[in-house]
C-alpha cells in the first residue's frame, strides 16, 4: 500500500491507519500520559529565547528527516539523536515537533538573458549591493506540528483543542515567538554590512566657510597643485580644488587634499563629480578620517557659486573605485580560483559553513583548526562526553557549540549538494554569537582580521581548557629572546609561549624589481591617458620566503636598556628565535601595514612560500658557554612617564596602546615626529603590541610585598584559581579583579605549579621536534585592508588540495600559495 507523502512526517513508531478519505489517523494515546508532566510545562514570557530553527546539539532543524522537537521546558531544540538523552537527563517529557516541508517555486520562463546586475555598493542584503540569494531557486515552506510526550514518542496532532490548556498556551507561545536565528539572519543578510552607511559630519551643522569670492565652474576642474584632473576634491572651507590620496596600487591622486587639510585644519571635502542633483556625493572629513553624511551640502556648494539642481553625476564614487581595484589587482578571482571550473566535494572534512554576513574569516580560520588531530580528538571524539553534561543553556555553553560545530564539519553529515546546487553546509549561529560576546569587534557584523580572531579564539579555548588538554598546545612555541648589553657584553635570556610566527615582507627584497618598476611606468601611463591595464597582467613584488627570514632574524638595537651590570642606561642589540618548534607553526605574513598618511593598506605581493621547509636557522641554543649573565638583581626603578597629549594622539591614530607607550619611552617625548616615526619604523616588530616594559626593568611581578585585599583573593579562588595564584595576578594589576583574571588567562605558562628551579626551563613545557615542516593549509584574504574584503582557505585534504569559499567546497586546480595570509605548517 503506498500512503500519501504526509505519512513521513509521523514518528515511525506511531500506529497509523487510513479513513474513507485517504486522511492518515494516528492511533493516539490517552491524555493521561501527558498529565503527570503538566505541572513542568511552562509558558514563553515575552522575552523568552526559544530555539525552534536548529538543535543546539548539532545542525539538524525543521527542514531534517526527522525534524526538530523543542521542549515545553525549557524551549531548547532537539534533533532526533538528543531528545531522549535529554528526556533522561532531565525528565523534560514534552514537546513540539517541527517538521518542515520545503517545495521549489517553478521560475518564469524569461524573454531573455537580460542584463547582469551590476554591483555598486560594498554592502550585503541592500539595493545595488550583494545579494547572497542571487541565482538560488525559490521554496514554498509548509510546517506540520505535533505534540510529542517522551518516552514512548506518543504524537498529539497540532491544533488540537483537547490539549490541556497549559499546554496549548505553552505551544502558541513557541509558534508565536520570535526565533534568535530569524533575528540574526536578518541582521545579517539586510545591509548590517554596508560599505556606504555613513555618519552625518560633526563639522557639518556649523561649518566655517570663507568669503574669499571662489567661483567653482561647472566642468574642466583641475588640481591646483598639480595637472591631475580626476579624483579631485573641493574643500568646503575656502574652495580649493585638489587631488586625492594616492591608493595602495600608485593609482589615484598625489595626497595635495590631505596636505592642505594638514596645513589649514579645514576638515571637510566632496569628490566633485559625484554630486547629485539630490545634493548628494562623496563628502570625506579628514579630522573624523572616514566618510561621512553633509546634510547641508546643497546649501555649501551654493557657498561656491554651484547649483546642485544643475549636475550629474559623472566620476567614480569612492565605494564604485574600491570594487574596481579590487578586480583590477586580479587577487579576488586569482585567490578564489575563478578562472577555472571547480569540481565540488562533499563528504567528512568536506562540510562548507554558510557565511552570515562577513563571516568568512571565521569560517577560514574555523576550518583550518579542525584540521588538526588535537582538536579533532578534544570537539569531536570528545563531544559524546561534552554533549553528556547537558547543561542549563548549551546555546551559550562554549565547549557545547565548539564540539557541535566540530562534529557538523568532520562528519560529512552536513555535506551534501542540496537542490540549490551549492552544499547546504552549516550556519554556525550559536558559534558565532559565543565567541564574539562582549568582544568589540567580533560582535558587530564588519569584516576582521582572521589573524586576531584566530588569537582571540584560542584565548578562549585556554579559558576553557583548565584541568583538561589544551587542544591549542599543538600550536604553542616557546620564543628565545637574548639581550645582550653593548658595553659590558653581558647577555639576557627570557622565554615566553607564542602560538603564531610573525614573519615580515621586506619589498626591497624582490627577485623581479626592473619587472614591478616597468609595469608601475605602464600603468602609470596607461592612467594618465584615461586606460586601464588589464588585471590579469599585474606584476606583483615577487619576495622570496628565505628574505622574510632573515627579516625576521635579523639584529635589532634597543635603546635606554638598563644594564644590570654597569647600572645604568645602554644602547643593546636583540636577537630572537625559537626554543621550541610545534607540531603545527601557524606563520603570519605582515601583509597589512599603514600608509604615511595614516589610512590602512595591504602590500599587494607575491612571497614564494615553500611546500615544504627546514626552518633550523631559527632555533635558539640558549646561553653558551663563552656567555656572562647579567646580573639578575635590579633596583626598583620608579615607572616610565609618557606624555598624556601625545600619548593620545597616536592613540587616536589607531595604533595599540602599548606600542604608543613603546614610541614614547624610546623617543624620550620629544613630539608626535619622532614618535610616529619611531612607530612606522617597528610596526613588524613581533612584540609591537605586547605589554611594554622597560627594557631591562625588574619584571612584572616581583613586587611580591605588595599588599592584596582579602575579599578579592577570595573572589578569585573561588572560580577554581590557587590562591598564589589570585595573590600574583592582583599584585600584577594593581588589585583590579576584572584584569586580575585576564591576567591569569594570559600568563597561564607561567603559573604552573612547580617546584622552584635555578634556572629558567626554555621550553616552558611545549612541545619540540625536528623544524622540518609541510604546508598543509592556508588562509587568504581579498581586499585591500583588514576592514573590507572577503577570506577563503585551502586545504591539503587526503593528498589533494580543496578550496573553501564559504559553503562552496571543491578540488582546488591551481593553489595561489604566493597570495596567501596565514599559512599552516605540518611537521615531518
């Protein structure tokens, strides 16, 4: 007997027969077993969070074979394989079960290919911008409920009004609520990202404009200060008519806006040509550094003899000149393989992640760890045991979404092609919102940078690693870095773990120098009479890997060091390398840096990163036998004393605070010049924004009398701390709790319980091994700073490399290493 499609919708060990009119009839059970979990029920306050689109377990939802089962309880969703673990757990017997129907619409037929849809907005989910939707067939959506009681799965069909009452109210409060993923996805996909949504101008209620008689014409601009007669900005202050800054790629303008901005401190201009008749166009302030709303803008054009109502638009926006670099450096279509067709995978460690608006480097970052055994053995083997606790709120329990995100990525489970065509992947929702809580910058919906989401990501893995293995440690380094005092010739040996090498890119280093220089000459032709070069010819920097070695190797002066020796002040020279070499080296090349002109940038070259390494040059031997300690015993020096306005000024340039103190302790406050320089000078500086000590001051820490309050100790060694423990990091963070704790987490290597030792242990119990390595992975990012862009990964999967673009997983025909960001390395 075939039975009508409906029937799967029914638990299989339901009873079922069919009536005269081919209507499936369940054979139910009494209301009695319902009535002993009544008093359990509960019904949705207002603010409730029900989590009715997704298990908080794995990825199954409505749309799975079996559905989802959300508790009356505790109104968590459940796949099939956790809703009796969780029944026995909990004793939670009631729920509704979701199952969702999903039919595609049939498209039009079209008249015609029509014309593609251009892009002119740096933005996700609005009118000109991205649309993630594009190109997907559309669905009908039909949801079928039942009221299912545990543990026999006995169904009550939905509605129903023989349902007690606490239950039906229970029921419509679910169906009536709205979904955490809903608002989320909703954030993400309509215009959270917006590469336009500008602020309106502090400077533009009150704006001073001179009566100095300027009349702007209508046509034939040019700059004042050079023959440029594109990009070309009007400041609307005193009238000058100048060109813009010059882009990463030496296109652009000659900087003569920005220069008289710093000569005058007039702060606002509009690119001319890209005013509407609406008195609308690009207007920048150069004392906010960024784009911005002049509501006024009609009104101060009028200023300069323009009538707004008389112009189009005929230049370039500033967003239409960011998408047409970033496809005239060729770097998206050559990273994300665009040029070839690309077979999809599918199956275990092939599973994509659906972006949720810039979300990619997340995804990068998220598919590379779990490419690593020890985080596979501690989220995923391990997830059984993670998922047995059953916590209270497993949607914000961190071990709970790593392992099921873990489990949803290495199973293949997920991994599928599903009727769009492209993988139907995981959307990591509850991830994303874990990871990111009361962070800054994780938690807003921008593009990142992966590489500090990768940090910050393993700080948070070490928070909850304690009393159990730290997957991360398959990362972890100790660093040797020896101080030796120029005069005396007495040297100093610390240590400290690390979980990323950071490697510099000298550009004066290039094997293909005349190359680069005569296509700069081409292009800078092409330009000046109105043509573009074809992107898939540029000539980028070709640096070899060995030249960021020795960058990175290289000796380095340190200025002011307190030589414990002679007791006073010396110029040093420092050395670093590696005492220890992990299993797995992530290497970081520092492609993004800051232009003179304080705007962020990436250098755009092509580093010949090797398949496979012998990194021996970096390891350190630790003191040797014709070496002198310096002596241990310093005296207490009184704390370094920066310059508050200026220390404020670079901070509002954007640079870390420890480096500003760093500019500031080596340049003696002697001004923003020497500062900045100073800053610009060290920006590849592995320590450039670690916490500044003096160099050669008595560390951290030592000041062991210090007093601690009682009542914070305790506070601390409540959370599971030793109170040495607690009584260090407060001495460390002048008695602040809040920092006391973040302290720990990031001294963690140091506060070990172990027996006093005479001498230091170098490894500071990493790992080690040979320094031969393999490339396994690698992340590259799209763009032309961290703030925009797009990241994808590749992946040495099984012998053949794969690409991940997101959710869109396939065999990678020709892996552009040289482009790369952060690379993984595999030891031999």
């Amino acid at each position: 007997m075939v039975l009508p499609n409906e029937l799967k919708f029914l638990n299989f060990r339901q009873k079922y027969y069919l009536n005269k009119n081919n209507t499936i009839i369940t054979e139910m059970a009494s209301l009695d077993i319902m009535t002993p979990h009544l008093s359990k029920i509960k019904i949705p306050a207002p603010q409730q969070l029900i989590y009715k689109d997704e298990c908080v377990y794995s990825f199954d939802n409505p749309e799975s074979a079996t559905g989802l089962y959300v508790s009356l309880t505790s109104f968590l969703g459940f796949g099939r394989n956790y809703v009796e673990q969780y029944f026995q757990k909990t004793g939670n017997a009631v729920f509704l079960h979701i199952h969702r129907e999903k039919k595609p619409i049939p498209e039009p037929e079209q008249t015609g290919d029509g014309p593609e849809k251009k892009i002119t907005r740096l933005a996700i989910g609005v009118e000109g911008g991205f649309d993630p939707d594009c190109g997907k067939p559309k669905f009908t959506y039909t949801d079928h409920y039942n009221v299912v009681v545990l543990p026999g799965f006995h169904t009550f069909p939905w509605p129903n009004d023989t349902l007690p009452e606490v239950v039906k109210k229970s029921v419509q409060g679910v169906l009536d609520a709205e979904s955490p993923f809903k608002i989320a996805e909703l954030e993400a996909l309509q215009g959270t990202w917006d590469g336009e949504k500008r602020e309106v101008s502090v400077h533009a209620v009150e704006l001073k404009q001179l009566d100095n008689g300027v009349r702007i014409p209508p046509s034939g601009w040019k700059c004042a200060h050079c023959d440029l007669t594109t990009n070309l900005w009007l400041n609307l202050t005193d009238g000058a008519v100048l060109c813009g800054r010059k882009f990463f790629d030496g296109s652009g303008g000659n900087d003569h806006a920005v220069e008289h901005y710093r000569n005058t401190g007039y702060p606002l201009a509009v690119k001319l040509g890209t005013i509407t008749a609406e008195g609308k166009g690009d207007v920048y302030s150069y004392a906010e550094d960024d784009m911005v709303e002049d509501p006024y803008l009609a009104d101060h054009l009028q200023h300069f003899g323009i009538n707004v109502k008389q112009l189009e638009k005929t230049d370039k926006s500033m967003v239409e000149l960011e998408l047409e670099l970033n496809r005239r450096t060729g770097e998206w279509n050559t990273l994300q393989e665009s040029g070839t067709e690309l077979r999809p995978l599918h199956g275990p460690a092939l599973t994509g992640m659906n972006n949720l608006g810039n979300s990619c480097y997340i995804n990068s970052v998220i598919q590379v760890l779990f490419r690593m055994p020890d985080f596979v053995r501690r989220y995923v083997e391990g997830a059984p045991e993670i998922f047995s606790t059953f916590p209270d709120d497993p949607a914000n329990d961190f071990d709970v979404q790593t392992a099921k995100l873990g489990v949803g990525l290495v199973s293949g489970r997920y991994s599928f092609p599903s009727s769009e065509g492209a993988q139907q992947g995981v959307s990591a929702h509850m991830y994303r919102r874990v990871v990111a809580r009361g962070h800054a910058e994780f938690s807003t919906k921008r593009q990142q940078d992966a590489h500090e989401f990768y940090l910050h990501l393993l700080t948070l893995i070490e928070r909850h690693s304690r009393h159990r293995a730290n997957p991360a440690d398959c990362l972890k380094f100790a660093v040797e870095d020896r101080i030796q005092c120029g005069e005396s010739r007495g040297v100093r040996y610390t240590h400290r773990a690390e979980h990323h090498l950071p490697l510099p890119v000298p550009v004066g280093a290039a094997t293909n120098a005349p190359q680069v220089r005569d296509y700069e000459a081409r292009r800078a032709h092409a330009e000046a009479i109105g043509q573009r070069l074809d992107a898939s010819h540029t000539v980028r920097p070709h640096i070899p890997f060995q030249a960021c070695l020795d960058s990175f190797m290289k000796e380095d002066l340190v200025e002011q060091f307190f030589s414990s020796a002679l007791n006073k002040k010396v110029t040093a020279h420092k050395t670093t390398r590696l005492a220890t070499f992990p299993d797995y080296l992530l290497i970081q090349l520092k492609k993004f840096t800051i232009k003179e002109d304080w705007t962020p940038a990436k250098l755009d070259v092509a580093v010949e990163m090797p398949w496979e390494v012998d990194l021996s040059c970096l390891r350190g031997r630790g003191l040797q036998p014709d070496e002198t300690l310096l002596p241990e015993a310093t005296p207490e020096t009184p704390p370094p004393v920066y310059n508050e306005a200026l220390l404020s000024q670079l901070l509002d340039m954007g640079f870390p605070v420890e480096a500003c103190k760093k500019s500031l302790y080596y340049t003696n406050n002697s001004g923003m010049e020497a500062a900045s320089n100073w800053l610009m000078e060290h920006m590849a500086d592995w320590d450039f924004a670690n916490k500044f000590e003096p160099p050669g001051a008595q560390p951290a820490g030592a000041a062991a009398s210090v007093p601690v309050d009682e009542a914070s100790v305790e506070q601390i060694a409540g959370m599971g701390f030793t109170r040495a423990q607690a009584e260090r990091a407060l001495r460390s963070t002048a008695g602040d709790v809040g920092r006391a704790l973040d302290w720990i987490f990031s001294h963690a290597d140091q506060l070990e319980e172990q027996p006093a030792a005479p001498t230091q242990d170098r490894t500071l119990g990493c790992r080690d091994g040979p320094e031969k390595y393999k490339l396994v992975a690698f992340i590259s990012h799209m763009g032309t700073s961290t703030m925009v862009g797009h990241y994808v990964c590749h992946i040495l999967h099984e012998g053949r490399w794969v690409i991940f673009n997101d959710n869109k997983v396939a065999l990678s025909e020709n892996p552009p290493k040289d482009l790369g960001y952060l690379y993984l390395y595999e030891r031999l």
